[in-house]
C-alpha cells in the first residue's frame, strides 16, 4: 500500500465511524420514545430513564475521551459519580 491508500483507508474508516455514532444515538432515542406512547406511566419513566442514562452515557463518553485516571479506581469513581450527577439533573 502506498501512502495515499493508507490515508484513504484511515479517512473512510474515521468518517464511517462518526456517522454510525452520530446515527445510533438518534436512532435509539426515536424507537424508546416511540414505544413509550402507549405503555402505562411507570413503564413511560422507565423508558425515559433510559434515554437519559444513554444520553448520560454519551456526555461520559465525550468527558473522558481525553482524560487519563491514576488508577482503575479512580476511574470508576469518576463515572460512577459522573452518571449519579447526570442522572439527578433535569
């Protein structure tokens, strides 16, 4: 391979995988909220809790892509209280 092919290979694959992210998020929210019509209202907060603790997931994800913790459990400090945080906003 020469460098030119490396490089559209590295572009495609960075392009592709943005919009499957960028795809997935919107996808699963629009099928929870979907399914929630009908069903009865704690069925409902279940489905809206899992929205958010996707979207909170999410906010996480993007939180911690550029940090780096001492430990594992740092880390799982971190997202424990980050998660309780997002989860009790709003």
């Amino acid at each position: 391979m020469q460098t030119k092919d490396v490089l559209l290979l590295v572009g495609g694959v960075a392009l592709g995988y943005l919009a499957s992210r960028m795809n997935w998020g919107s996808r699963t929210a629009t099928a929870v909220g979907d399914l929630a019509l009908g069903l009865p209202s704690d069925v409902k907060d279940v489905a809206v809790d899992t929205v958010k603790m996707a979207g909170c997931e999410k906010k996480l994800i993007e939180a911690t892509s550029t940090m780096k913790f001492a430990s594992a459990e740092a880390g799982a400090l971190f997202r424990k209280n980050f998660l309780a945080e997002c989860m009790a906003s709003k």
